[in-house]
C-alpha cells in the first residue's frame, strides 16, 4: 500500500527522503498473473470520460466496490540507491489493513523497530520505543488503497488536505496509456498530484511535495507491474524518484490478500507484543 514513505521510517535515506507507502506502501508472487493496470475488469458499456476529480474519486470507489481487499501482508525488498552509485538492500515485513491502518516491521535490524500508521497517525519505533509521532494523512495508502473502501466525501476531505488542488483536472499519458491526473497542469512535475490509469481506474503515479522549513520536497512514486494476486490488483513494484532519478525501490513478495489481522497489531500500546504467531 503502499505504502508511502516517512522521514520516520528506517533504513536511513538521505535527508530528502520522504514515505508511504504504502505504504501503506505494495517481487511478484509465484503463481500470480501479470497484467497492466488495464487488465482489470471493465464495467459493462462504455463508461463517458470523467470530467471532474469527485467524478474520477466516485468512480474509482464504484468500480471496486466489494472487489477490494480488506487487508495485505507481504515481504517487502527495498533497494536504497546512493548518490555515489552504489545501492543498499533491506526488507521490511509490511501489514495493511483498508481503510488507514499500515504496520511495518524492519526485518534486517530485529530490534523491534519500525513504524506504524492508524487514524491518520504516523509513529515511529526504535528498539521498541515509541520515539515521534506526527499526525497527517499518507498519501500512497490513501490513493492506492483507501479510496476504494472510503466514501467518495472522506476521500476528497482528505486528497485536499495533502495539499492537491482538486480543481485542477486533465487528461493525459502515462507509460503509453490513457490516464487521469489531478492537481497539475501540463509539465508542472513539482505539485502535489496523482495519476490514475484511465481505464483500470488504479493509481500510477503520486507526486508528494511537502515543505520543511526553508527546504521543498518533491518526491514521484511510480506503482508498477500490477498484478492479480487472489483476484485482487496489487502493485508489486513502487519506485520512488528525486530530481528524474530513481532513490528507492519497493518490490513485494509473499503477498497474502484478506488474512485475518488483529486490530491490536495496529495500536501503537501493543507494539512490543507478541501478536502474531
């Protein structure tokens, strides 16, 4: 989901280094079919062009209403690229529940860090410790995965608190397909915006622009290789970009759709328990 990703969160990325997601944010599963974003199952008839963000969001929420997961769990495998070239790997363990709740345990450090996102709510863990807390919505959990479960109202309340001018709506081209962006005109590739493949109607790209104090970031996530996974389109590859370069990539293994999680794997008071087996 995901997930977008936070400063919060762990391996160390340079300063400019932004979240989930997918964070919420969301390797391909072994026995999972590959196609495109246009791949998923059409409406009967041919639907008129959206015209509108809340038309784009009221479709979106339609087109998968009882046909989205409730909850995913994966292995995710991050590639950190470093300015000098060189690159870094990690792996996360990542848990999503729909709408708004992601957890993420860093594997490679086994000390029980990692971040947890609920009710609109970022906390960061270090070695078990509860160390910052930041209240904002996630932008890639929102857009890849809530939106298809929240009502079309709460998602526009909360696009609009990201910053996104929700008036600001075209049509365009996205890696050779038709695609839907909101929040930017024509080459403006700095505001905060999201592309959402015209036919699929699944999100494909979101740029994040987010300033901290004198210093503006733009960071563009690229969802890639969509995939059936137990009939349900996932993500298998997010890759974030800076400045037209690749900084980290995302590909997600071991991808389970609708396992049953405990609402306590999402409280940041139980964080230390043992609440899987």
């Amino acid at each position: 989901m995901p997930m977008a990703r936070s400063r919060l969160s762990r391996p160390r990325l340079p300063r400019s280094r932004c979240t989930l997601t997918l964070g919420a944010a969301l390797l391909v599963a072994a026995c999972a079919r590959q196609p495109g974003p246009d791949a998923a199952p059409a409406p009967s008839g041919v639907a008129a062009p959206v015209t509108s963000t809340s038309e784009l969001v009221a479709r979106m929420r339609a087109r998968y209403d009882g046909k989205w997961y409730r909850t995913l769990s994966f292995v995710q495998n991050n590639t950190l690229y470093r300015a000098d070239g060189g690159a870094e790997k990690s792996q996360w363990m990542e848990y999503l529940a729909v709408p708004s709740r992601l957890r993420i345990d860093y594997l490679t450090q086994g000390n029980r860090s990692g971040l947890l996102v609920s009710d609109n709510t970022f906390y960061a863990f270090d070695n078990g410790k509860q160390v910052s807390t930041v209240r904002r919505v996630h932008p890639l959990l929102l857009l890849s995965a809530d939106v298809y479960a929240l009502p079309p109202e709460v998602t526009l309340r909360r696009v609009d608190s990201l910053g996104i001018d929700t008036t600001a709506f075209r049509r365009a081209e996205w890696q050779g397909r038709s695609a839907y962006v909101v929040g930017a005109a024509a080459g403006d590739t700095t505001s905060s915006q999201f592309w959402v493949n015209a036919d699929s109607l699944l999100v494909v790209r979101v740029i994040e622009t987010r300033t901290a104090g004198p210093r503006t970031l733009s960071t563009d996530y690229h969802f890639n290789r969509y995939t059936d996974v137990g009939g349900y389109p996932v993500a298998m590859e997010v890759v974030m970009h800076r400045d037209g370069r690749p900084v980290f990539r995302e590909e997600y293994a071991d991808v389970k759709v609708n396992v049953d999680l405990p609402d306590a794997l999402f409280d940041p008071g139980r964080w230390n328990e043992k609440i899987l087996e």
